[in-house]
C-alpha cells in the first residue's frame, strides 16, 4: 500500500511542532538519497518525467530541514544577469558601484543565505548561464564584476531538475554539469501512489472510480501511438474536472459521461502522439476511457442522469 508521509528517515522528529511540511507520497528510496546527497555537501540533479515529483520532494525536503529555498525557472531567458543579479541603474547614477545598488538575483541571494537553489528545467537554460552554475559549483564563490566576491554559505546547495523526455527546446546538459552533481532519478510512482496523490488532491471520491482514473491515465504512457502519456497531474484534473462538472449537471462525479468529457479535457492537450499516428487525441483518449469504463451505456439501460449510487456508471468491467 502507499502511504502517505512526511519526510522518513533518521531526522523524521526534526519537524517542528506546527511546521507545515508538503506531504510527500511514498518516494521513502528517493527523499533518503537527497537529504543523504544534500548532508554530504553534494549538488544534485533530479532527473525524471513531469510531474513525477521532484519539485515536491524538494520543497519537503527543505522544509523538514528549515532551509532557505530559492526557486529558479529554468528557460531560455535565464540570462546570467538574472540569476546573478544587477545593479540599479537609477541608484548607480546617485551612488555610484557598490554593494547598496546591486539588486541580487536569485544565486547571489541563495549563496549569502546559504539556501538550497532549486533550478527548474535547468536544460532549457543557456550555456552562458551553466557555465555560471558550473563556476559556482567548481569554486563555491562568484566573482562580480563591481561588485566582488560572493561567497557561498555553508549550506548553499545547487538541485537542478530536469526531464529527460521533453525534446522540445531541451539540450542534453555537459558533462561538465553532469561531472559536479550527484543525480537521482525519479520514474512515475506506483499506481498506489498515484491514487494517494489524487486522493490527497480531490479528496473523499468512490476509491474503485479513482483507481480507474488512475488507470486510465496510465494507460497513456504505454499506448503504441502516443509518444508522451500524462503525469498524474493529469489524472488530479481529471478527478477535479470531474466533480466540478458533475455538481453543474446534477449527476454524480462516477457519472460515465461526465467522467469522459473530463478525461478528454484533462487528457486530450496532455499526451503527445507519435509523429506517424493519424488519429487525433481525443480518438486515442476516448478508447483508453472505454477500456477503463466500458462503452457507451445505452440511454434506456443506464445513463446515469438518475444515478443514485456510487457505481462506476455504465456497466464497466473491472478496473485496474
Ligand atoms: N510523491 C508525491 N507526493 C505528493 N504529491 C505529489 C507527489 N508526486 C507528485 N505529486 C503531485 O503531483 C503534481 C506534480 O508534482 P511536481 O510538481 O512535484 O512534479 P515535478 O516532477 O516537479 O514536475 P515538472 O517536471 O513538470 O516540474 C503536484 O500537484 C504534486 O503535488
Ligand atoms: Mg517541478
């Protein structure tokens, strides 16, 4: 079974009494290696599909540790002046070059605090920009022009993410980043999980129904013609879509129709086909419904529209 936890491990008393920390679903294996990784003085990459859980597991982590969390989008624009900082034009012309009128970026920022940098799609940053990353990881400081040397505190720590699936403006990082950062790899959870996860986002649902939404949403990641499936995001939208639409037609959320209509708005944008399928998405998310849900019910056996129990709607075969 999937159990829900915040942060296992040696320090599990070290949450302090009213400390809200994100929970975390499983990932025990994956939570002890980056605290291990992170007490050893290790910077660290997370390496895995969306939505998997990384930037999750790295709030909590940081959290349970009372660190100082610096959050970095990663993307073309990362220029290393917006990372690093820069001084105010307006407060030079007064003040002239100093430490007053540099208006830190988030680096400058997370190396004086000593915070953990979370850097999000670090492959979709600039090589100028890694290169200062790499600098910093080499030298454990940073050099200013006008401005001097910023030491890294202590705990400054680097934890990039990134996926390996999204080829759409990623490059392959160097093996120069690689050679500096320990790496840990996050696949998709478990199905348990997963059903931990929704649970925990859209509480208090018939648990047979979302075990087959998280089945379904499963069911894209090993489909022949789609190339990229959906995360469990996808599956939490699906099972909010569903309630909230449910509640405007006056049916139950296991309503069969309902729960297609979310599956398609939820699903259809998410799962990527191959480049050789000739269907469309909405085809390929209706057939992994019906496999899930059944077909069609017919309007005279049961539609649903007058459902007053907790069935899955439509006469489906079993689920997961
Ligand atoms: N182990 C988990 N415990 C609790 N919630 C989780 C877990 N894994 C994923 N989630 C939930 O799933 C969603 C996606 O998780 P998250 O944003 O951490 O993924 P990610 O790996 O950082 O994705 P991306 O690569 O797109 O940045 C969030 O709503 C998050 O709360
Ligand atoms: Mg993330």
């Amino acid at each position: 079974m999937s159990q829900l936890s915040t942060l296992p491990g040696p320090d599990a008393t070290a949450s302090g009494p009213g400390d809200p920390v994100t929970p975390v679903v499983g990932r025990a294996r994956e939570v002890e290696l980056l605290v291990a990784a992170l007490d050893s003085g290790a910077h660290v990459v997370l390496e895995g599909p969306p939505g998997t859980g990384k930037t999750t597991l790295l709030r909590a982590v940081a959290e349970q540790a009372h660190s100082a969390f610096v959050f970095v989008e990663g993307n073309a624009e990362l220029t290393p002046a917006r990372l690093i900082g820069h001084f105010d034009p307006a407060q030079v012309l007064e003040h002239g070059y100093g430490p007053e009128t540099f208006v830190d970026g988030p680096l400058v920022e997370a190396l004086r605090l000593g915070a953990l940098l979370y850097v999000e799609e670090v492959n979709r940053i600039p090589e100028e920009t890694l290169n200062v990353l790499i600098t910093v990881m080499s030298e454990g400081e940073l050099h200013v022009p006008r401005l001097g040397r910023v030491a890294a505190a202590r705990d400054f720590r680097l934890v990039a993410a990134m996926n390996p699936f999204d080829a759409v403006g990623t490059a392959r990082i160097s093996s120069a980043v690689y050679d500096r950062v320990c790496r840990i790899t996050m696949g998709y959870q478990g199905a348990d999980d997963e059903a931990a996860i929704v649970d925990l986002k859209a509480p208090d649902l018939d648990g047979g129904w979302r075990t087959r939404v998280v089945a379904l949403v499963r069911s894209t990641r090993g489909h022949t013609d789609v190339r990229v499936g959906s995360s469990v995001r996808g599956a939490i939208d699906l099972t909010r879509l569903a309630v909230s639409l449910a509640r405007r037609r006056g049916v139950a959320a296991t309503d069969w129709h309902v729960g297609l209509d979310a599956a398609l708005v939820a699903l259809s944008g998410r799962i990527r086909l191959t480049e050789s399928c000739t269907r469309t998405p909405e085809a390929v998310v209706r057939e992994l419904y019906e496999a899930q849900f059944g077909a069609e019910p017919t309007p005279d056996t049961d539609d649903d529209t007058d459902d007053d129990s907790d069935d899955e709607g439509g006469g489906a075969p079993g689920g997961a």
